[in-house]
C-alpha cells in the first residue's frame, strides 16, 4: 500500500471527540514483557506495544491499521525534488518531563534510528540525511526516491533530544551485547500514558498523560494501565477468570472456547499482519550442532525434504486448534506482494522428502539443534516440539532448545543458531520491508535478521530497486520476480499466517489490531 503524499490530522482524528469522563484503570497481561525500552534497540513487537503507549511516531497505524498522523500533521514529496519528503511537525507537543518537541528532537531521532548498533536501521537505509529546516518543519532526503517512506516510520519512536543528551544515550542501547543505559529502563515519550514505575519481567505501570496532544480526540478512558507479564497461559488464564487482570492479549488457543463461555469475559478475534516460520544456516561450511562435517541445509534437496515433511495442516488442526491460516510464503494476505499462488500448502510427503533425503546423501539422516522462543509467538514452543516429531520421519533427529524470548533474541542476532523458529510481521504492509530484513545480503544496514547467509545478488538488485520505484507496475514486477526467486530456492520453511485472540471484561470495548499493537488510547468502557 503506497502511502498518501499528504494526510491532514484534521481529516482523520476530528470526528473522534470524546472525553475521560469515565476513566478506569485497566489491567493488562501478556506472555512477555518489552525487552527494553530504549526505542530504537529492538524491532520486535512487544517491545513496540509498550513503547507505543509511552512514545508517538511521526505516523501511525490504528486499529484498523490505516495510516494515521501521529506527530506528523502532514506530508509530501516536495515538489521538484524527488528524494526529499517533507513533514509538518505538530506544534504544542511537549515531552513528560516537560521538554517542547521540536523539529529538531525528530531530526535526532531518526539520525539516532538509523546508527549502529540500533535494530531500526533496516528501515531507514534510503536515508541520507535528515534536517530541521524550521521548528516545525523536516526534510528527509533519500539517496533514490522512495515512495514507502512514510509507511516505514510506524513503529519509529521521537525521543527528546535534550533527554537524551543528559542522560548519556545519545546512541541506541547494544542489546545483543548485554548493554545497560539510562534508556533501558526510563522513558521519557509525548505519548497517551507516562511510566510510573517499573520492574522488567514483572510490573510496569503507567498513568494517564493528561497533557497529552490527542486527550480532546481520542476516547482516552484509561486513567491508570497496569502490565503485568506473565509467562504461563495457564497462569494467564487464571489471572483474567479471577479478575486479577482485565485484558489478556494473544489467548492460549487451548482456553479460546472456554473464555468465551465463561461469564463476564468476551473474545475479539482477528487475523494478524505475522507469519511464523523455520529459518535455517544455509551458508555455514558446517553446522555447529550437526554430526555432520558438513552443512545439510546448503542442498536445496533437504530443505526441499523439511518443507514436504513438516506438514503446516497437521499444525494448524492439532497445534493451533484451528486458529492459524498454513502458509506457504512468509507474507500475510495484508501485504503487498501477496500471492494466493505461492501461499498455496503443498500436502505433507514424507515418503518423497525421504527420497529427497536419499538423493542429497542424508539417507541415513543427521543429527540438528533446534532453537526456539517459548513465550514470543501463539503456541510456539508446541510447534517446535510438533516439527521435531515430524522431522524424525524422515531422519532427521532434532534437539530441541526452547527457551524465553530475552535469550531468543539475544543470540539469534550474534548467529549462533543453526535451526530456529522465528515469526515476521509487516508493519509497512509491503514485501519490501520483508525482503529488505530476510532476504538481502545482510551487509550492516540491509539483511539485518538474514541469519541464514542466503545472498543473491539479482534478489538484492531488486530489493533496493523496490524501495526506489515509483511507477507502482513496475513495482510490483519486481515484488513478484523476488518472490519467485525465494520461493523455489525454498530459504525458509512457512508454517502458518497467525490469527490472534484478545479476551477481555465483557464492558471493554476494543477490537483486535492486526499488528497486535494494543493503541489503549482507542479502548473504550461500556459502563
């Protein structure tokens, strides 16, 4: 979806007059906590969930996921000028701590963005350089143009400048290294709520930001958020039926029936803008894990094997209890790019993934190290346990590490895995972004979550090719021609689109959000 050259806020948020009348405090769970909360050090969407209650970005996607103006009141491709966008930066904005936000403080934030070691910076390659013209005012010009720049900024946090300065985090946190800042564990945003306190992995609360810029034009019904993690969906579970909390996000799919029975409590449901999927070291001379001198992923035959036995149906019906969509590419329907072709499930085939196999010179099978996060994505610890019992049939014997997303994503990144499961979605709803992150050469800027040492140098001509064209036929020729590539060399292995479940106090009035970004500044109670 290519963005508009200019959305006015007026137009958008004008109708959305409402007031705080009946503000409540709203207690709310979910398997993991944010990894940090330095805005720019991780792409990954719990993190973003609570970011986003703290922070603004210059653009935003709303419940329904339509692009919305954020701190941004308008934009446009300056005229005569192909690779300068221009932004109108909202004016009487001012940060918690009483900072006024200022052209200056977004310039810094997308600089700050687009540095090592921030995990944002995949985004913002096109970038090359940003500038405060006036106070309210920024260009940001493009080394080519590039038509989704807009759609990239959805999940780009504005920080304080001055903040950042005083406090010494003037660079995004290091996480793969273990890195401790300031910013880790303080914030200081524009956005709806402001923290109160924190302990990570425990209790964050935050309060209502009465001084918030939208508190006249959205429901802002929440005075008081509370978020509590909780590892265990059992736990979770029990917490929401005992009123301990009042809002569960992504539902155990085993207890999905039984909330919805259960008095007081309701389910929204919806598909999510995520696939989950197995990523494999395609490119290593050998596997660190395998009792092999080699590297079995390396032959498209086995991968080809792994795709035909590990059977996304079977998943869906005795993992996922009906609540996934098999996939057979990693992009949403959401996307564009999207091919109902590609995304077409082949039939599980374990008599010719053996074959496969045999053809390869892994009759005999091998011996692998699957890693996995066990409190990340929907059910994804079973699924791995699942893919191991299905791989088995074939020979391959699988070791499976499943452990918390903090150790997931910690060492992932430093590619210490040979096997892993790993979910994507695609906030700028474009193949772009995916293949800029999973498919480029990981090179520093592009391919930064490419742990499988896939290169091609055609598919890496068309990625940046993507990002610069602005006739949307040609576009999407390339779009295709790139997925074509991927699709037969068979560089990941697809399990299923993911459906999301919220539960929650049957006098809550909220939908669920495609990109399971809860925007509590939307919910409304129904007193």
């Amino acid at each position: 979806m290519l963005p508009k050259k200019t959305l006015l806020a007026t137009a958008v948020i004008g109708a959305m007059l409402a007031t705080a009348a009946n503000a409540e405090t709203l207690r709310w769970t979910r398997s993991a906590d944010s990894l940090t909360m330095d805005p720019h050090s991780q792409n990954e969407g719990p993190t973003h969930s609570v970011n986003h209650q703290i922070f603004d970005t210059l653009v935003y996607q709303d419940m329904d996921v339509e692009y919305q103006p954020g701190l941004a009141t308008e934009w446009h491709v300056k005229e005569d000028e192909p690779t300068v966008w221009v932004f109108k930066i909202r004016e009487g904005v001012t940060f918690h701590e009483g900072q006024s936000l200022t052209a200056d403080d977004v310039a810094f934030s997308i600089d700050r963005a687009r540095r090592e070691p921030a995990d944002m910076r995949g985004l913002l390659t096109s970038i090359s350089e940003v500038r405060a013209v006036d106070d309210y005012t920024v260009e940001i010009e493009t080394h080519e143009p590039n038509p989704l720049l807009p759609n990239n900024f959805t999940n780009l946090f504005i920080m304080s400048r001055e903040w950042a300065e005083e406090h010494g985090v003037e660079e995004a946190q290091n996480y793969s290294a273990g890195e401790e800042t300031y910013a880790v564990r303080n914030a200081n945003g524009t956005g709806p709520f402001r923290v109160e306190s924190r302990e990570p992995d425990v209790r964050t609360v935050f309060v209502r930001n009465d001084d918030y810029w939208g508190i006249d034009h959205y429901p802002m019904e929440i005075s008081r958020l509370v978020f509590t993690p909780i590892e265990s969906a059992s736990t979770r579970v029990a917490a929401l039926l005992s009123g301990e909390v009042d809002f569960l996000q992504e539902t155990p799919v085993q207890d999905i029936e039984r909330l919805a029975n259960a008095d007081g409590i309701k389910n929204e449901q919806g598909a999510e803008n995520r696939t989950i999927f197995l990523g494999m070291d395609m490119a290593s001379a050998q596997l660190r894990t395998a009792d092999t001198d080699d590297n079995p992923f390396a032959d498209r035959r086995v991968r080809e094997a792994i795709n035909l036995a590990v059977d996304a149906n079977t998943i869906q019906r005795a993992v996922m209890r009906g609540n996934s969509q098999p996939a057979g590419m990693i992009a949403p329907p959401f996307v564009n790019g999207y091919s109902e072709e590609m995304d077409e499930v082949l039939p599980a085939d374990v008599d010719r993934a053996r074959e496969l196999m045999e053809e390869a010179g892994y009759g005999d099978g091998f011996r692998v190290t699957l890693h996995c996060p066990n409190d990340r994505y929907v059910n994804d610890e079973q699924i791995c346990q699942a893919v191991v019992t299905m791989l088995a049939r074939i020979g391959i014997t699988v070791d499976l590490v499943a452990q918390t997303r903090s150790l997931h994503f910690a060492e992932l990144p430093r590619g210490e895995y040979d096997f892993y499961l790993l979910g994507w979605g695609v906030p700028t709803m474009d193949s772009e972004y995916v293949f800029n992150y999973l498919y480029h050469t990981r090179d520093g800027n592009h391919g930064t979550w490419n742990f499988t040492g896939f290169s091609d140098e055609r598919v890496d001509e068309l990625i940046v090719a993507m990002g610069q064209e602005t006739d949307e036929d040609a576009r999407n020729e390339m779009i295709a021609e790139a997925w074509q590539i991927v699709h037969d060399e068979i560089i990941y292995i697809p399990i299923h689109h993911q459906m999301l479940t919220w539960s929650m106090r049957d006098n809550i009035d909220f939908k669920v959000q495609s990109e399971n970004t809860p925007h509590f500044k939307y919910l409304r109670f129904n007193n």
